[in-house]
C-alpha cells in the first residue's frame, strides 16, 4: 500500500508498507517502509501451526525485525493442548503441534537486554476442563 499524506500546509510525505499471507489468508509478514528512500523498514513475521484434518490453524510464532538490525523483538511462542513451548530451533523454524482442539495452553516470550542471554517469561498458562 503506498499513501500520501499531508504533513503541513507545504510539505507532503510518503509512506509505504506491504504484507504477505498464506493460503489461508492469515498474514505471515507485514513490512512498514516508512518513506520509501529515507526510513528503514520493520517487518512483523507470523508462523502458523496447521490441523488440516481438524481445520485448526493457530499462531506458533511470531517476532519483528528491522532492516539493518539482526535482533528479534517482541519473540514469542506458543503451545497448543497441553504442549510445551520449545527454544531450541531458530526463528521460523519452531513447528507447533496443535492438536485436536487447538486450545491454547501455554505461551512465552524471549526478553533481550543488551547482547545478553536471552531471558524467557512465561505470559500465560491455561488449563482447560472437558465437559
């Protein structure tokens, strides 16, 4: 999508920003250019978790990155119907398993300080009682 914008009486800016989705129309990555030329762009990637028999499909991962900037930010993954939530693989490569009914139980975030080892937190846990 490119848009013009009217930033003052005499100045006009222009930005621009693009996505990707996959077959199932759900965004897999969103890239904000700003003003084409002059900002770096930040892209929003999405992984998805697939049940094709179920037609369940969840969100697995999903982080952002920027143009010049090898960090991921806002890192988080999630686990499905009593899953545990894995670290091991790099970014984009964590295959979730949603199971059955694609409740989901458990979510966590990678938190970066400085170049450190990264620091997991747990955002969520939920158990779910069958009727």
């Amino acid at each position: 999508m490119d848009l013009e914008l009217p930033i003052a009486a005499s100045y006009t800016t222009h930005t621009r920003s693009d996505k990707e989705v996959d077959d199932f129309g759900q965004t897999t990555l969103a890239r904000a250019h700003g003003r084409p030329g002059v900002d770096l762009w930040i892209a929003s990637h999405r992984h998805y978790g697939l049940n094709e028999g179920q037609w369940i499909h969840r969100l697995c991962e999903s982080y952002v990155t920027g143009q010049d900037d090898p960090d991921l930010y806002s890192h988080k993954r999630h686990a499905y119907d009593g899953g545990a939530v894995t670290w091991g693989s790099g970014a984009g490569d964590y295959a979730c398993a949603v199971g059955a009914l694609g409740e989901n139980t458990s979510s966590e975030v990678r938190a970066y300080y400085d170049s450190e080892t990264p620091t997991v937190i747990r955002a969520h846990e939920t158990s779910f009682t069958r009727w």
